[in-house]
C-alpha cells in the first residue's frame, strides 16, 4: 500500500478508463442529475443515487460508479443555489452559507455569491481530489484515530463556534443554540431504548431529522416574513446586476478559498459530520481573521467562498474511508456503497490492489466532473439567478409547493410535512422577535453528536472524565476548545480591572 | 428492458429536473417490465414493498432485488418504498393500515419481531399477530470481529483479559447487542456495550480499537476479514456460515447464543387465499432466478425461502426462547 503514491500507472490507466466516451457521458449525466437535484430542496444525493441504482446494473461497474458519484458532487454544487437563492440549504453543510450569500442576493448580487461559490467549489474539489490522489492511504488511519472521545471535543469546539458565528445578539444566539440542542433530545434513546419527548408518536422515534427543520426555519420561515412585509412595504422583485464577482470580490475570498480547502480536506476524512463542522469551522476561521469581522452576516463574499469551498472538498475527501477501509462516512456514501455492491464490488481495504481501474476511474472522474460543473456553471448561474426576477407572488408558492413535495419524498412521510410548517412558523417568529435561526440548527446537529459521543466516550472509560484528557487528539483539541473559550473573558476581566483601578503593573505582569 | 433505460438516460438529460421530481414522486424500482397491464395478479395494478430502513441498506437492496423477480413474474410493477424509522416500527404501522389486497407488502425484519419487544417498552414495538405472513426471504449472519492487534482470538482470550471489556454494538435492540449480552453473560464475561448508531459507525471503533470487539452483519465486515484488518472470533448462527466456514461458531465455543438476522415479506392481515397463493408463487418464481441468487451470494446472505408459517412459528420461538434466557441472566437490553 505504501507504494502506492509512488506507482504513477495506475493513475494514468484511470484517466484512460475516464476519457472513454461512454463514461465522460455518464459523468456529465451524474453531475447534471446531481446539480438538478441540489437544487430541488429535500431531496438529496443520497434518495437520487437509491432511486437510479437499478439503472446502474446493465451498465460497467465502473461506469456506474462514475455516474453516481457526479450525482454526489454535483448535488453539492446545486444545493448553494437554493442556499442563496431562496434561502433553503439541502444539508447542513450548506447552512452556514446562507448567512451572506442571501445577504448578497438580497443586495441584488446573487450572481456574485454563486459564482464565487462554484469558483471555491471547484478549487475545493481539485484541491481535495490531489490530496486524494497521493495521500488516500496514508491518511485514511486518520479517521480511525477519531473516536467517541476525539468527536465529544470536536462537537464542544463546534458549538462554541456555534454562537460565535451569528450576527446579532450573543445572548440571543445563546438561546436559539439551547433550543437547539434541546430539539436534538428529541427521539428513542440510542443507549436505553428508552423514549424521551416522543409523546408515543413512532414517527418521533428516531428524532427530528435535518431537512424539515432547515426548510422550515430558513425556506417557508423567510416566505411567511416576506409576506408581511409586502403589506408594510410595496416589494418589488430583487434586482439583478453583477452576474460575476469582480476581481475585488476574488481577492477578497481567495484567502478563504485556500484555508476552506485545507479545512474541508481534513475534517472530510471523519466519518459523521466531517462536512458540516468543515463548513462551520471554515466561516467561523474567516470571520475572526477578518479585520471587518461586521460584515459577515451582511453579504462577506469570503463568507461564501469559505465554507463553500469547504464543503466541497469535504465532499470529496469522504471518499477516502469508502474507498480505503470499505466505511461509508455518511448518508450517501452509504448508499454508494450499496450501489458498488450491487454492480458486484466489495468497497473495503483490497479495492486498491484489486480494482485500481475502478479506483482510479473514480477518482480522476472527479477531475473531469468538477470541470464539466464549473463550465456549466458559468451559463446556469444566470439562468438561476433570473428566478429572481419572477414577481414574489408568483415565485413564493411555487417555492413552498416545491418544499413540501421535497421534504415529503425524504422518507415519503407526511409527518414531515406538518414539521416543516410548525418549524416555519417558528422561523417567521424568531426573525421577528431578532433571533438568528442559524444557531438553532447548528446546535441540533451538533447536538445529537455531543450527546451521543460523550455518552460513549463514558462507558469506554467506565466513568472516568479524567482520559479526555490522556488521549493525544482529544486532550488537544480540549485545552484548544478552553482556550477558545476563556481567552476572551481573561481579556475582558483584565481590561475592566485595569480601566477601574488604573494599577497596570500587576495585571501587564500577569498578561 | 434496455430500451426502457436508454429512454430514460435520454430524458434524465434533457428533462432532468422534471424527471427527477417525478423519479421521486414515485421513489423506488423504476425497472421491472410493466408492458402487461390489467393481466396476471389480481388487477394490474402495481405492488408497493415497504422498507422500514434507509435506501442502501441490506433490508433495501433485498427488497430491491426480489421486487425484480417478482415484477417479472407477475407482470405488474413492483416499487419499493424506504419509510425509515423506529427499527422498522413506522413501515409496520402503516403497513397494518392497508388493505389486504396484496398490493401492499413490507420486508420485516426478524430483530423487530424477537430482539426488539425486548428493548423497548410495552406496545412500541409491533405484534406479529397483526400480520398476514407471504414468505421468508434470506438469513443474514452476526461475526464477532476485533482488531489484530487487540490480542484477542478466541473466547477465552476475552475472559482472560483481566479487565472489563467493551464491545460496540450496532444500537439498542439489535441481534448485534443481543448476541454478544448472550454470549459475555454466558462466559461470564465482565463487559460494557458501547452502542452506535448503526454497522459501518460500529466497524470503524472496532477497526480504530475504539472498543476491543463488536459484533457486525457478516456482509458488512466480510472485506476487512478478508483482508486480514479484523479477526474474527465466533460467528453467532448455530451452523458455520458457507461465507466463513473457517470460523468457529459460539455454539462450537461452548454457549448457547444461537443469533441471526432474518427477514421475511409480510402483508396486512385478512389476505384472500387466491391472492396469497399468486404472491407466494410470484416469489418462489423470484427466488429462482439466477440474478438473484447471485445477489444473495454477493452479500453473504443464505436463503430461507420458507412459507409463512414456518416464519411465524420460527420467530415466536425465538421471542419466547430469548425473553426466558435474558431474564435467566438477568440482562438488561433496554436499561432505565
């Protein structure tokens, strides 16, 4: 295995596998289907790969698997669309770049946010499918290191980024997070089997799922409060200008788009969550080593181009279990492992020396689909942006009927349908009353993580807290979450003591 | 057939959007020759199987597969619909719901109808009472894995250890949990289960040496064995599976923790004999088709292609056996 990023052959095989026709044209279906699907809110990669997998069987393994990974890619490419569009993030990666890329639409330069954001994307998924390339094997232990112990300080450090991030009140940010992490208690006990807040509903046994809430908090919650507005204030359509980002707007972000590869990469690796904390983590870096850290919030260009950029590469980079250790590391790539094994391959440890056509097909395809999608991009982000000009009486209930039929086609439950409303009427009042629902979700998601994570981490140590901090990874990322946390209130407690007592000696000395 | 998928490789290009809404719509098999309508089952109209597990899964790919044959065979469409939830609880429910009229079926999962009532509380997990039964499907084995270099092989390596040891399970009330609480109480082993959230989340702590051994679906684990990451240690079904026929079985170690995961096609209850007679043949005649048998193979499944009464029977016993030896050794499935 380790001469593996030394023998260059087989890399140049895949690129022949890749560039035969047929599969260059499986590859512009998949990412095409997967762009088509972004876009649609609700349904996901992961439903679309399920439902075209039995088209798959008549056609060459690693045709197949060519197709249905573009459909993954390209679904990453889609989902800003909506995201900054109309308000409505597919996943929950794709959450924190609605916080400026609707403030860039609103401003009437949508056309800036999507281009930059399909620009990061595209340099993410290089970037990551490189790191890939030469680094798949050696890294892929990396995810094994990370267990409930490592995640439990990965989550805490991602909820403080949490109320970090939002934009206005902190102690309203505080709030919504709480409720968040509350809604995340809701469902069966994955440790007892006992059930908590489900009042006997089955359909609350499993917990609340991601996607209802998000179309519900940010999608139908933004329509409700538009619609009112339109009484107070006579709304006419968002303009439209600037389809690309000027060359301010790409040095701006290109910055962001570097550390968003570095960071997607890394945190792609992890099984569970790997992408939302990437995308998190990566909005969260560029709003602190911002020097106008209030614009963020308020249509921050490098506020789209990082976590964008994260995202994608994380998308890319969670291949790298799949493909090496036979672990899906999330949703969809359960699914294509599925679809692998029904086209009669075994994703695990052999796949590399077994089918390195496969392995390499795969991989280089990516190169080829994140060229096609940034080619196709180019006209399609002024198609999409167009939408904006349909008048919002017209354009507001398409978009809701398109939610409902998206969000029901998830696991084909109208349970979530009535979630979506009760979750939209929450949206419409928190905005509001002021509160940011971006908070409320992160925390639910990472929510479901820390609980689950510390609960386990407790039962390996048999109860003794203590080994968080005897784990190298894990001990790390602690003393780094303590310092994130107390270094402000340090700096805080010290600044008032000097300023009322106006003795400095002791405090600089301290310092 | 292949006609069928280029005309829809065509139109998934041009009118991709459209298609997939109504892809979605309709979220299931879109193969399955469906030229014959109004003939053979009793109406033409098409069968709905559902699955109360996630696309991808091995619940789904099963369901997938027969709904193949069974398609072929009774010349109506055969979609399967995912309603993930509740360890399968939710598709139950709805399936209770449906007419009898054979046009709505669900693949059960054996461990929501003898592993689970024992985890949950009383009346959230569905009486199989309340089912007509078409036919069994396939059996799916449990192996007990670790990592090389935990220093563990045998049984006895475990009881040796010294010290507690923690096993991943694949979540509460799973043949995954049942089989090892069988089996450390039995040898009596002093162990904590660490649950997660599923078999791949359970894999990669055994692989990582998050916890020193988890017991994992054979399909699911068959490629890091293979490729020597995991050692295997027993496997769970009372005879080796032909997968893994080096491997001894907990039974031949000495205990009595005979565990597998078996599924079967259920139907609501009241189900016309004629009707249950064409489906019972439609899937005798999906059985017999090579591809899938092929598909059972290339995911270590073993068939049990037995009648409705011999699942019933089968999985009542199972329930009956497990709740008298989980009380023996007083083991807890679902803790308060």
């Amino acid at each position: 295995m380790d001469t593996l990023a030394v023998d260059i052959a087989p890399v140049l095989d895949g690129f022949t596998v890749v560039l035969e026709p047929t599969n260059l044209l499986y590859c512009l279906i998949g990412v095409t289907v997967g762009m088509l699907v972004g876009v649609l809110p609700g349904l996901g990669p992961a439903a679309t790969i399920a439902i075209l997998l039995p088209i798959t069987i008549g056609i060459e393994p690693v045709t197949a698997i060519i197709m249905l990974s573009g459909i993954f890619y390209g679904a990453q490419y889609g989902g800003t669309i909506t995201s900054v569009l109309l308000k409505l993030p597919g996943e929950a990666s794709s959450v924190v770049t609605v916080f400026d890329g609707h403030a860039l639409s609103r401003q009437g330069r949508a056309g800036t946010a999507l281009g930059i954001a399909a620009i990061g994307s595209f340099v993410g998924g290089t970037v990551s499918i490189v790191a890939l390339s030469f680094l798949a094997p050696v890294v892929a232990s990396f995810a094994l290191d990370f267990g409930p112990p490592e995640y439990t300080a990965l989550a805490l450090l991602g909820i403080l980024l949490v109320s970090t991030i939002s934009s206005g009140s902190r102690l309203k940010a505080l709030v919504a997070a709480s409720i968040g992490l509350l809604l995340a208690t809701v469902g069966r006990d994955a440790f007892t089997g006992g059930e908590r807040f489900t009042f006997g509903n089955l359909n609350l046994a499993d917990g609340l799922d991601f996607v209802p809430i998000a179309m519900g908090l940010f999608g139908l919650g933004e329509i409700l409060y538009n619609l009112e507005e339109r009484h107070t204030a006579a709304q006419a359509p968002m303009k439209v200008a600037n389809v690309w980002p000027s060359r301010r707007d790409l040095r701006q972000s290109s910055g962001a788009i570097g550390r968003g590869s570095v960071l997607g990469f890394v945190l792609g690796i992890l099984p569970g969550g790997g992408a939302t904390l990437a995308s998190l983590a990566a909005y969260a870096v560029e709003k602190r080593r911002s020097k106008t850290p209030e614009r963020f919030g308020n249509g921050a260009v490098e506020g789209v181009a990082g976590p964008e950029t994260a995202n994608n590469a994380a998308a890319t980079s969670s291949f790298i279990p799949l493909l090496t250790l036979g672990i899906p590391a999330n949703a969809t790539m359960a699914v294509i492992f599925g679809a692998l094994l029904v086209i009669g391959v075994s994703p695990g440890p052999q796949l590399v020396t077994e089918e390195p056509e496969l392995f390499w097909g795969v991989i280089n395809s990516m190169y080829i689909g994140n060229i096609l999608l940034l080619i196709m991009s180019i006209p399609l982000v002024g198609l999409f942006v167009k939408i904006l000009r349909v008048r919002p009486a017209i354009l507001a209930p398409i978009t809701v009927l398109i939610t409902l039929i998206g969000v029901y086609t998830v696991n084909n439950s109208v349970f979530d349908i009535v979630l979506v409303i009760v979750f939209g009427v929450l949206g419409y009042l928190m905005k509001k009353l002021g509160f940011d629902p971006g908070p409320l979700l992160l925390a639910f998601v990472l929510g479901v993580l820390l609980e689950e994570s510390l609960r386990r981490s407790l039962l390996i140590f048999d109860g003794n807290a203590a080994e968080f901090f005897t784990r190298p990874i894990s001990g790390t990322l602690l003393v780094v979450f303590l310092l994130v946390a107390l270094l402000p209130l340090i700096g805080k407690a010290f600044a008032r003591r000097r300023s009322a007592e106006q003795q400095n000696d002791t405090t600089k000395e301290l310092v | 057939m292949n006609t069928t998928y280029r005309a829809r490789r065509w139109a998934t290009t041009g009118a991709g959007l459209a298609l997939a809404l109504s892809l979605a719509a309709c979220g299931g098999n879109v193969g399955g020759g469906s030229d014959a309508e109004g003939e053979d089952f009793p109406g033409g109209d098409p069968i709905t199987i559902l699955v109360g597990q996630d696309p991808g899964g091995s619940t789904d790919l099963i369901a997938r597969a027969a709904a193949e044959g069974l398609s072929d065979d009774l010349g109506v469409p055969v979609t399967v619909e995912n309603k993930p939830g509740a360890n399968g609880a939710l598709a139950a429910q709805e399936l209770a719901g449906e007419d009898p009229d054979g046009h709505t079926l669900m693949v059960y999962n054996g461990s929501l109808a003898y592993i689970t009532p024992l985890a949950v509380g009383e009346g959230e997990a569905p009486d199989i009472a309340d089912y007509d039964i078409v036919t069994g499907l396939s059996l799916d084995d449990y192996v007990l894995v670790t990592a090389p270099d935990s220093g563990f092989a045998t049984v006895e390596d475990l009881a040796a250890a010294g010290r507690p040891v923690t096993f991943g399970t694949t979540g509460v009330g799973t043949g995954s949990q049942l089989s090892q609480e069988l089996l450390f109480a039995q040898a009596d082993i002093d162990a904590t289960a660490v649950p997660f959230d599923g078999g791949s989340p359970t894999l990669t702590a055994v692989l990582g040496g998050q916890v020193d051994v988890g017991s994992i679906q054979l399909g699911e684990a068959i490629e890091q064995i293979e490729a020597g990451e995991l050692t295997a240690i027993v496997t769970f079904a009372e005879e080796r599976p032909s997968y893994l026929s080096d491997v001894p079985t907990a039974v031949e170690a000495g205990y009595d923790v005979p565990v597998q995961q078996a599924r079967a096609v259920f139907a609501p209850k009241g189900l016309p004999e004629d009707v249950m007679t064409a489906l019972r043949d439609g899937f005798q005649a999906a059985f017999e088709e090579e591809a899938y048998q092929q598909f059972n193979e290339d995911n270590q499944l073993t068939a049990w292609e037995v009648d409705g009464d011999e699942v019933r029977e089968t999985w009542t016993s199972n329930l009956d056996e497990y709740r008298s030896v989980v009380e023996e050794f007083g083991i807890e499935l679902g803790g308060e």
